[in-house]
C-alpha cells in the first residue's frame, strides 16, 4: 500500500495523492446517499499521467475509478478500495475556433465555463442541466447527460465530434476527430460516451458549438392538461421551424414541494394549476430576434400569440412571457432545483424514465395510481422534460423499509416497459440502477456488453462493477 | 457443401438459396469492380431466418457476407467463398408514426421508398444521396451513410432511434427503442451502425423523421472561388436560422466530364465556371414558405436578395433559381450521377476523404498539385459536401499501373492528414481502404476494434477481412 502510494505521487506529484480525511471531498457525493472508502485519491494533470496511473492499476490489480464534477446521482463513482482518480486538474479550454464552431476541452472543464467561453464567440454550447455550475464535461461525457435542450440539439452524443481516452489497460486512443463525416472504423467514441468510466477514462473532447440565439421568448404557462401542453409544443414548432429549446413539466406537487422547500422563490401565477410548463424558443435568425421599429422582438410576438389562441381555445389558463433575463432566469430556478427538491431528506424511490413523447401523461396516470396502491400516503413530485418524454418520476415515501421502495420502482418499471419506454434515460446505470439493468435489459445486449467489457477490460481494473450486473 | 446448401433450404426455403449463375446479379456490384465466388446466396425473409442462417455458419465454420442494396463502393459485401445473405426480402416499412415522428423498417426497403412513404405523411427521411433508388437501409445503416443533408441532419447514425440485429453468434439483439433518452448500457446501437456488417446484420430499424421543408429554394451559382462559395453558405445560415440543407461543389472539370458522359444534360449557365455550387434551403415554417400575396416565397426571396448582394459585390458570377420541381431535380441530377462519371472505364484513383470546411480550397489546392507531380496527364474530377467538408476527389488516371494508383491515394492521404482530416469519410473501409486502414488509424483504436471484433465474433464468420487490417 504504502509502495502503491509512493508510485503513484511519483507519477502524479506527492502532493496530487491522497488518503484518510483529505479524501472527505471526494468519496462523498453531494446527496450523501453514496459514500465509500477510496484507497486513495489521485488528481493526475495530463492525459500521459492518467495513462500511467492506469498501467500501474492493470499491474497491481487494483480498480481505478474516474471522479469528474461528483454530481452523478446513481453511485457510478462509489470507488470503494480503488484510486479514485478525479480529473479536475484537467481544466484547460484547449481552443475555441469560431469560424468551425468546436470546442477542444479537457475532462475537467466545469460545463457552465464552456458555457461563457462558448458565449464570448457568440455561440453556445447547448447542453444544460441543473447541475452545471459543477458538472465536469468528463462525466457529461460518460454518462452521457440530457438535460433540457435535447428536443433541439439532442443528448451528449450528439454534440461530441471527437473525443481522447485513456483505455483500461492504460493506453491512449486519440480520436479528436473534428470532422462531420469520419467512418474509418468502429464507432469507439459513442462506445466510451456513456460507459460511465467502465471502458476507459475520457480526457479530451471536441465538441460541437451552435450560433447563439440572438433572442429568446420565455415563458410560464399552465395549460388545462398535459395534452393541451403537447399542442402547445407542437403548434410552438410548427410556427418557428423547430426552434423549441425547452418544454417543461412541472406539476402542482412539485411547485409546492418546491416553494416548501426554499420560500424564497415566487409563485409563477397568482393561483395554482396542475399543469405548469417552462417554454422556451431560441431565435437565430435576425428575422426572429432582431426588434422591430416598435421594440418588438418577433419570436416573444409569436409565442404571445400563440398564447393567446390557445387561452382563447381554453388549453391555456394562465401565462407569463419573461421580460428580461432576469425573469428568464427565475423562471429556470423553478425547474433546475428539481433533484434538490426530490433528493431533500427522507426515504424516496428515484426513477429516471423515458417514454413516448405522447404517453407522458397516460403514464403518470398509471403511475400514480400504482404508487397509491402500494402506499397511500406517498407523494409523486415529478418533472418531465416533455419535448424528449424523459420523466423523473421521485416519489417521497411514507416510510423507508427497502422492500417498498424496491417495490415502487419495479411497479414504474413495469408501466414503462408496457409503454414502450426505458428504465433509464439519462442518468445513467451506475450501482442504483443495477438490478434494472438485470432485468429489464434484452439479454443477448447484457452479453455482448460483457463480452466487450472483458475484451477492453481484461484485468477488470476499470470502475468494476458498475453498469453491468453480474 | 451439398448438406449445406439443403441445411440453407430448410431454414430459408429451397427456392431461395441461390448457386453458380444465379448469383450472378449478387456476386459484383454495379461498378464492376468488385467479383467474387461466393458459395451461394440466401434471401432470408425473417430475422428469426437470419439468426439461424448465422447459427448454422457457426456450427460449420463457413463465412456470411450480408448484401442489401449492392451500392457501396469499397468492396464490402465480397463474398469469396462465403454465404452472401441478402436482405432484400426483409422489405416492410413496418410502421409509420407520423405524430411520433419515427419509421420502423426492416433492411431490405430500398431509400427512396422510404422516402416515399414519410412524404405521404408531409415528413421526410432526409439522409439522400445518389444511389438512393437502390440503397437499402440496411446497408445505409451498415455504412452510417452520409450524403448532401449531413450539414442539416447529420449522419445515419444521427437518424437512428433504435435497432434490430443478428450478432455473430446468431443472437438477436433487441434495441429498438423510439426513445430520444436511453442511457441503459453501452451504446450497441452505434457500435453496429458503421461496422459494416463485420460485428452483425441489422435486419430493423426505427429511423427519425422531420418535417418535409414546405418550401425550397434551390439554385446553381457560379461563385468566384470556394472562399467565396462559404462565404454564400455562412450567409444563408445566418439569414435562415440553419435551414440549408445542402452546398454541393461541382468544379469546371467535373462540370465537363458530366455533360461528356451524358450529353443529354444541359450545362447550368451559359459560360462555363471553375466554382459551381448547388444550393438549397428548406423551409419549414409557414412564415418561410407559405408565398405571400405577390405568390412571393420568403425563403425564395431570401436566396435572391443574397445572391443578389454576393453578385454586386464580385462574389457570385452568375446564378439560376430553380423555378419548379423540374428545374431542381435537373439540378440535382448534374450532382447525383457523380459516381458514374468518377467510376466510367478507366483507371482511376478514389479518395473519400474530409476536411474541416475551411480546408477544402487549400487541400484542392495542394491534391491536385501532388497528382500532377506523380501523374501530369491525370485528371481530377472531384466533387464535394461543401457543408460537411466531405470530398470525392476522383482522380483518372493517365495509366492502369497499381503503384501509380497506390502513390496518388497516398499522396491525397497525407495531405489529409496534415490538414487533420479523415482518409475515410462516408464511403467506409470494405476491402478496399484497408491498406490506408493499416497505415493511418489509431494504433491503440485499431486494437481496441480487434478487441471488440474477436469478443463478439469468436469464430470470425461474420464478413471476415473487412474494415479491421490483419
């Protein structure tokens, strides 16, 4: 062990390894529902150290577990005997190049630094979520991560062009494609992306920038029904060619499990409505965003109108169009404090499920009616990302007995898979979601995914046991 | 071999296990340049026919090439001794979902049909290119085939919701999910898009639709240069919030082996031009697209009032907007026969190569300067995705000599390289970019894919010696 250390503060630096309470920071996400007992932290700097800090682990047998911005929710960093090696000190923005709209960063870029380097060039790099002031673009990476532009931009994958890794035995792929066309072989990026670490730690990636939109028109609504709310979205794309950015979900427990939770924020509406929505259309085309001779901003004056023929038909009752940014940024509050809300202390069953954009509600009626049945006096406080049909469906329990709560989520499972959806949408399997994974993954996938695990990963070094159940 | 060939009989049916002459329109592709001996041809119906033709290639240890359209152009579906299975049977659009936006489809069903059959619902498959009339989603799948939309929709991997396929060990994987968020597991989906049938037969898929544009404008302009050309392209994204949907470069050479090669095409302006470019914008929203009281249409309008200011300021030479379907499909046509006119009898150099956008003058620049120092009378055809950077640099050359060949695709390859592009770019490997395969990809890449081929294909039946270099 203390051989084990001394390498590896010779690779990385005696004063980058770490044991006993300097690792409180890390062995601990921020729920607190996921702690374990690391060997030691390592905090490697270049992709060249990463590399020998994972040829040492394939030498000693001893796991590596890659550590980026810790706001992972399902254990998929729990690093327990192992070198939990975190790539924070990899934070360089290598370059920006406007002109190809790409961003070359390091793993342990903070998502919401690329966010303001992207800006200051007029661009954006659209993927969002509330935990992106810590979220490191590493684990965004591999696990993939969603969030709310998905219905614009897609997931994680669809905006990496290019990506470097170091492989679980230790040696380095460079695929920094920047290109949009490059079929020279298998598919190894989109292998890594999502992998969760278990196939190698990605340290480097090219990823795509989109132009900025020169205006947005944000809104509150609360419509009669969620059905009112998908027509709302689908007249939405109709009239701007697909430039719906976000469509939220908030249902009336979860407004007030939110304003519970910090009274600090406002109400959007003077009363309360069952079926919230959080809408938001970016404007790219000057046509769209550029004010008119009367101040007014095309994309807000359609949204407003738009509005207002859906208030006249009755599927909307209620509707605030933010002004400035400020109220635009009040109003995302609401929605990306959603995991603080469902992860407040006490026992609750997380579900992160996707299914057919339009069996979102069909299924939160199911849902809760099978959640009532198996304890009365459980709340749902959903939110749902309705433009992809990802729900995440958390359910304060009465009571925390492990059976219920295993309970709760084999009885959403089983509603999912009836219509069509999947046990997890984007956070990923990590540890939580393992016994999903074993039985509700088609078998003959399970078994080519373990056939490449071992191909990739003979010594069994990298993040064990995660992803895939035995 | 004749217990084989009744083996076949009984799970496919006798009538469809083809041998000797009967293979003949199997066993070589429409350019003539690939031949092979296969054993025999199967036309399996199912996927369940599919998993049991591959089970019994385990058990005797006899090769399986897949075949669907026959387009490709890399020699992947040669069959040398092997059973050539194709896909054409498997031929139903299985289900169209407009309000979903998704196709379900099985690998036999030929692209334009696809096309077809989403216009009916006023949505589109919009992946397109040449060959569209004969290319079956299998192998467009199989290939992740690009085409002239890229720069708008992306690849087919970017198309792809879910899928179904036959592994190498005769395993049915199910992943035929119509989810835009399922992180369950590693990304098998975009493993097997591009593997080029060596890691199993995709024999369904649900593909992505998106509206079908209500409008286009489309046009041929002759530019000053290819900087001139981009400059025309980054305008028209600006002033359609992203709606060009195609840049296709055609140069002076090209031009004029065209309308050799079939005199019954018109040239597209009066005098000829070294930079001829066709492009064209979809509109979506009815504000775009829907003519105005003058039977003006914006998006129309938008393009001539570009192209307008690019000819007042030098930029553009000349330009013909295309007034009705007739015009934009002649349009069209002078860009789809270009692998006719790369591929007419002769000796000739292929390279489907891609640079980032803003390299495609500078590598013209020096590609063709390095054939004429190799072969002075060579003559470079190419043409290009502007949008996407992808180029068909097609070079005849003066002489059949093999070395000579080998040395120009050499010589293209390395300025690629500096100029940090892809030797391969839509196309794929197949056998014929094998030796650049060897020289020019990843060394770790290249053995974590040999990794991968071996743990999910132990006994190597699955078309053998394609994409993967001994």
């Amino acid at each position: 062990m203390a051989d084990l250390l001394e390498r590896l503060g010779e690779i990385v630096g005696a004063g980058q390894v770490m044991t006993g309470p300097d690792m409180a920071g890390y062995a601990q996400d921020w729920t607190g529902a996921w702690v374990s007992a690391p060997l030691c932290v390592v905090r490697p700097a270049t992709t060249a150290e990463i590399a020998a800090v994972v040829r040492l682990a394939n030498e000693v047998g001893v796991p590596v577990v890659p550590l980026a911005g810790n706001t992972g929710l399902n254990g998929g960093a729990v690093a327990e005997g192992a070198i939990l090696l975190s790539v924070e000190r990899m934070s360089r923005i290598r370059e920006i190049r406007p002109e190809a709209r790409i961003a070359i960063v390091e793993a342990g870029v903070v998502l919401e630094r690329l966010h303001e380097a992207a800006g200051q060039h007029g661009l954006a790099f659209p993927l969002t979520f509330g935990a992106k002031g810590s979220a490191m673009i590493g684990g965004v990476l591999s696990t993939n991560a969603g969030g709310s532009n998905v219905l614009r931009y897609g997931n994680t994958r669809d905006l990496c062009l290019g990506l470097e890794a170091v492989l679980p035995t230790g040696e380095v792929v460079d695929l920094m494609s920047e290109l949009h066309k490059d079929n020279s072989g298998y598919d190894l990026r989109d292998l890594l992306i999502g992998a969760e670490g278990t196939l190698g730690i990605i340290t480097a990636a090219v990823l795509k920038l989109v132009p900025r939109p020169r205006a947005y028109a944000t809104a509150m609504v609360a419509v009669a029904s969620l059905d009112a709310g998908l027509a709302l979205l689908n007249r939405l794309q109709e009239a701007t060619g697909g430039a719906v950015e976000a469509c939220e979900y908030m249902p009336r427990a979860y407004m007030e499990a939110l304003l519970a939770h910090d009274p600090a924020l406002k109400p959007p509406f003077a009363e309360s409505h069952d079926v919230n929505l959080l809408v938001e259309v970016g404007a790219t085309a000057p046509r769209d965003a550029d004010p008119g001779p009367d101040g007014t901003v095309p994309v807000q004056a359609y949204l407003e109108a738009i509005l207002g023929d859906l208030f006249e038909e009755g599927a909307v009752l209620d509707a605030v169009v933010a002004q400035n940014d400020t109220q635009r940024a009040e109003m995302w509050a609401r929605r990306e404090r959603a995991a603080e809300v469902a992860l407040a202390p006490g026992p609750v069953a997380v579900n992160d499920i996707a299914v057919p954009l339009d069996r979102v509600g069909p299924f939160l009626a199911r849902a809760d009616a099978a959640v009532a049945a198996l304890d009365p006096a459980a709340v749902a406080l959903p939110v749902a990302h309705l433009g992809d049909g990802n729900i995440h469906y958390a359910v304060r329990l009465s009571q925390g007995d492990a059976g219920l709560k295993e309970a709760v989520v084999e009885a959403v499972e089983e509603i999912v898979r009836e219509m069509g959806g999947s046990f997890s949408a984007e956070h990923g399997i990590g540890l939580a979601k393992l016994p999903s994974m074993r039985r509700r993954k088609d078998a003959a996938a399970l078994a080519a995914m373990r056939a490449i695990k071992a191909a990739l990963d003979p010594a069994g070094v990298m993040n064990p046991g995660k992803v895939l159940p035995d």
